[in-house]
C-alpha cells in the first residue's frame, strides 16, 4: 500500500512504499491514528517531519505527522515509528474560548463553534485561514437540535460528544484547493431494521466473516445522572436524567457548575441545558456492545460501493449473537505477510418491531 506524503502548502514531496508494518485507522465522529514502523532510511529522516500529511488511495482522510521516534539496536538495526491523527485533531488545537449558548439548529449550533473558534475568531492568531464550513442538506442531520452551553471547552471534545449523542459523524478533508473542508453527515442504515434499502450482512453462513470478536460490557452502564448546575449548597440547581429502580438503577454524578445562568435566560432554558448535559454523560456511560475482527470486504460487500464508514449494518457471530452494528472504523494494516483491511462494529440499541 502507498502512502504519499505531502508537506506544509499540501504538495505532495514523496511516495512512502517500503516499510515494516503500517496501521491506518478512519473513525466515523472521531479522529482517526496512523503508525508506521520502518528501518531509518533517507526518506524517513528527511520527510515524515512533524506537521506533513499522509495520504493514501484507499481513504479520503488525511492524517498528520505528529510524532517520530528512533529505536537503536545492534541486532535488529535501527528503527523509526511514525504516528499521527486525522485532520479532524486539528479541532483539538482549540478551546472554546468564549462561553457560548446554543439553541436550536445542531449544525447551526456546531458551525457558529467552528466559525468562532477556527473560522473567524475574534482573535486573529486562533484563525486558520483556509478552513471552511460545508453544510449538509442530509436531513438526518439537519433536524437534529441541540441545547447547550460551553465554556472553556475543548473544541474536539465538544463537537464529539454532541455527534455521538446524536449518532452522527463528522470528517475534515482536504481540497484539491488546499482547504479543510469540515462536514457533518451521517451513515446510511442497511440493516434488518429497515425495509428500503438492500441489506448488509456479515455473517459465517455468507462465507464474509473470517474471525470475529463480540463483547458486552454492562459494567459501565449507568441509567440515572444527578445533574448539579449553578449554586451552593441547598440553592444549587439539580435535574435528575434517566430513570430506573432498584438493582436496575445505577446512579451517576454530573457536575455542571460551568453552566450559568444568564441575565435574561429562562427556568426551562437553564433546565434544558442541564438535562443535555446529563444525557450526553448517559450517553458516555451505556451498556458497551461492540463486534469486531475481520471481514472479508472485497467481494460479496465491498468497502466503499456497498458500505461505507459510518452505515448501519447487520453482523452475526456462530453463536447466534446478531445485531444492528455502525461501522465505526475503518483499518487497514499493511506488513510483510501482506495487507488486510476490515471494519470494527459498534452495536445499535435495537428492539424488534422499532
């Protein structure tokens, strides 16, 4: 697999074909990672440096150079590894600055963070100038709403966490005009909870599993959260979020003292803000399904003509355990035995006849 680097105005300098192992991940709402471990040779010393890009054929992502290190052996010979996130990091290059409220429109919501923090900073040095906005028209995303207030937050934790409580995915590309485009949009579902479209289905008896991995973690899961606002004491703002009762009720702490109230916002405003922030760390702390191994995804399903990251998608295991899964990754890892590439599923809260 080639790998091509490019450098600071987005030029590409070299092409990377020659290395011990390569690992390159896409996320669905999360930046991706890259890792390459190869012999120090000319080219990894005078290219790879710190803040290049990566690109491949097989992906539209663009990763990053962040880190390198040498490895020195006697016996092995020396060694460099290369790693680094996707374009979507570069979010994580920012706070938001400014305590911010938001109502209404999610992508409205989302866009007047980026344009604030990124786009058109009140700040000129917080500015980077060829990073663009593109809208989606998808209206899975378009009637999505939100209710929040941010203070000093992390850009990129602040736009993954509204995504994954909305489950949908967000990715930053890079233009052939040197720009970085951020979009949000959303998987298409191809599994047997819907009826229009053709369906999926990663299963042994369809011969496109080769190895798979199931797991089901309830240890994490929390139903109810004491959501705890502004105040001191017994005048201190708390919504309760969730529900259950007795063994089936596993409570959780929210502190959101960095929400305010301000000069003019009402009662039920303030609570909504609350409740979402209640929800979102519901949301972080659920019941944790996940199927993963690999597919084979170059023949009955192809990755990127039939599925894409993102989509919803049905997966079974020999043992009967079947669900509604989201492609949430995307890897492909390259070495001298060869080359694979297989998604890794996320299960889907799903209930027969929903």
């Amino acid at each position: 697999m080639e790998m091509y680097v490019l450098n600071r105005n987005y030029e590409k300098i070299a092409i990377v074909d020659t290395y011990e192992s390569l690992l390159w991940v896409d996320r669905y709402n999360k930046p991706g990672e890259f890792e390459i471990y190869t012999p120090v040779a000319e080219f990894a010393l005078k290219y790879p440096v710190t803040n290049n890009y990566l690109q491949i054929n097989d992906s539209e992502h663009t990763m990053i150079i962040e880190d390198t290190s040498i490895e020195s052996n006697v016996e092995t010979g020396n060694h460099i590894k290369i790693v680094g996130r996707s374009l979507e990091s570069i979010l994580d290059r920012r706070i938001i600055w400014a305590q911010t409220n938001i109502e209404g429109n999610l992508q409205n919501g989302i866009k007047r963070l980026i344009n604030e923090n990124i786009i058109s900073p009140s700040i000129a040095d917080r500015r980077i100038s060829n990073f663009i906005f593109e809208d989606s028209t998808d209206e899975t995303i378009t009637s999505l709403t939100m209710n929040n207030q941010f203070t000093g937050d992390n850009l990129l934790d602040a736009v993954t966490t509204l995504c994954d409580l909305h489950e949908i995915g967000f990715k930053i590309t890079l233009n052939d005009s040197g720009q970085f485009v951020f979009k949000l949009y959303s998987g298409v579902d191809k599994s047997y909870r819907q009826e229009t479209r053709p369906y999926v289905v990663f299963k042994p008896s369809f011969e496109n599993i080769i190895n798979s991995n199931y797991s089901e973690k309830h240890s994490t899961e929390k139903t109810i959260t004491l959501v705890a606002g502004e105040g001191d004491g017994s005048a201190r703002r708390t919504r309760t979020v969730g529900s259950g009762s007795g063994l089936d009720r596993k409570e959780i702490y929210t502190d959101a003292r960095d929400i305010q109230k301000e000069e003019g916002m009402s009662d039920a405003t303030y609570n909504a803000k609350l409740d979402e922030r209640g929800e979102a760390n519901l949301k972080e702390n659920k019941i944790e399904k996940s199927f993963d191994g690999e597919c084979e995804t170059t023949r009955m399903y192809v990755y990127g003509r039939d599925f894409e990251l993102g989509d919803c998608v049905q997966v079974a295991n020999e043992y009967g355990m079947e669900s509604p899964t989201r492609v949430v990754e995307y890897i492909w890892s390259s070495s001298s035995t060869g080359t694979i590439s297989y998604p890794t599923f996320e299960a889907l809260e799903y209930e027969e006849g929903t």
